[in-house]
C-alpha cells in the first residue's frame, strides 16, 4: 500500500482521486486551502492538512507538517484557470498568480519534499498538466492565456526535472475535459472515469516513464 500526497484534494479531480486512493487501501495526505471546509463524504486512511500554494512560504514550511514521513506518490493536482478573456484580460496581477499556483509551486513543493520522496518506495511525482499548455494541441478557441502558459511552464519544468533527476519519475498527466468546477457541465468526462484513467498511468509508471506527457487513457501528448 502507498501513500499518497495529493494537492487541492478538497473538491473537483483531487477529491475523486483521494477518494479512489483511498478506497483502493492506500493511505492519502489531502493538502487544501481549507481542512475545516473538506466535507464529510470521504472515509479510510486520510489526513488533512492546510496548504495554500499560492504562498511560498507555507510551501517551504510544509515538510515541517509531515514530520519526516515517506511519501510514495506525490500528486500536484491544485490550479487555477486565471483570467478567461483572450488577450484584453492579460494582466501582471492575474498572469502571476496563475504562474504562481500552476508552474512554480509544483516545482518548489517537489523540491521541499524531495527528502520525503526518497525515504518512500515508488518515488513518482505526478503532475496534473493539461493539453491546454500543449504548443501543438493546446489551440482551441478559449482565451486562457495566463492558464495555457502556466501549464506550458509546468510542462518545460517537469522536462528539466526529470532530466536533473533520475531518481524520481516525474510525470505530466492531461486529465481530460472533465466536469468539474473547473471544466464546467459540458465538458466530455466524467470526474470519476478520469481519476480511474490517471491513477492506472501513475500506478504503472516507472523510470522509464519520467518526463512523458500523456492523458487520462495513456494516449501520447505533443508538446
Ligand atoms: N477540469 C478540466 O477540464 C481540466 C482539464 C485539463 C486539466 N485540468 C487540471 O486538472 C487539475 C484539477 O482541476 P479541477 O478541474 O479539479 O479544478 P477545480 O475544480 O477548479 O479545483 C481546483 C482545486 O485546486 C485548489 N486550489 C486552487 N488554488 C489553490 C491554492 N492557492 N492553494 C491550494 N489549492 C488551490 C482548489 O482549492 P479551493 O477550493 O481552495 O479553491 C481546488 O481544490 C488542475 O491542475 C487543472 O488545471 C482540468
């Protein structure tokens, strides 16, 4: 059995999946904003714990919260969209918070727990990126240009880490169009088929597999 740290667990695609690791007997750390607002609908071996990753210094203090514990699979799910608009909404304040969040947050939090992924037995770092940050595939009619340009920064940052690092399996995930806050009512997929999807990439996923970019269901994504 593994453990599991997993960002913005509270709701959308990080609760499905911290549902699903825990139903499947894995241990899980749900990271959120706010424990006191998770809800009650999740059971088994969970523990939260506040984590806002828009504050680096609550990033670099949290291993202090973990108190040395392996972690096996660590899952940076937590993003946000930004502003929406198309080019008449870009602005420094919105286009550095989503930067903030999406890109440089993962990669620092993996840095601060690198101690605690070492001293765990599976040593995947998986980031939940999103076809939108894809140069090639990432073209569609939504503005989102803060959000694409993070993704496409998290994408280039978990390249490098990979090749810095090849003691970890470092893993870039599309979750698929998924109904979530986030994705909104229309979107193609199921919350639950997605976390199902990602969980089967990340429990397969070996050195091998570190620095590919692939969706839900395996299929490959072009930068
Ligand atoms: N939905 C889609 O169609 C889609 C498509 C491609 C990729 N993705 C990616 O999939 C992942 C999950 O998306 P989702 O659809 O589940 O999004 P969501 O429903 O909007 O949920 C976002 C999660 O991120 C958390 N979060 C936001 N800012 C945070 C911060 N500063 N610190 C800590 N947590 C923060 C939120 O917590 P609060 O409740 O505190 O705000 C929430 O738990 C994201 O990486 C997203 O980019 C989604």
């Amino acid at each position: 059995m593994a453990r599991v740290l997993i960002t913005g667990a509270n709701r959308g695609l990080g609760r499905e999946l911290t549902r699903l690791y825990t139903r499947n007997g894995h241990e899980v750390i749900a990271c959120c904003r706010d424990p006191d607002a998770r809800g009650a609908d999740l059971a088994g071996d969970i523990s939260w714990l506040p984590l806002d990753l828009a504050d680096e210094a609550a990033i670099r203090a949290f291993p202090a919260l973990l108190g040395g514990k392996a972690i096996d699979i660590l899952i940076h799910n937590a993003a946000i969209r930004g502003a929406t608009g198309g080019l008449a909404e870009v602005g420094f304040v919105d286009f550095a918070q989503v930067m903030r969040v999406n890109a440089a947050a993962p990669l620092i939090l993996t840095h601060m727990l690198r101690p605690n992924l070492m001293a765990g037995e599976r040593r995947v770092v998986a980031m939940i990126s999103s076809r939108a940050g894809s140069m090639t595939e990432g073209l569609d009619p939504d503005g989102d240009y803060a959000y694409r340009c993070s993704k496409a920064a998290l994408n280039m940052g978990a390249r490098k880490l990979a090749y810095d690092d090849p003691e970890l399996t470092v893993l870039l995930l599309h979750p698929g169009w998924i109904k979530t806050d986030m994705g909104g009512p229309e979107a193609e997929l199921d919350v639950r088929e997605a976390a199902r999807g990602l969980a089967a990439r990340i429990d397969a996923a070996g050195p091998k597999d570190s620095g590919s970019f692939r969706a839900w269901d395996g299929t490959p994504i072009a930068w």
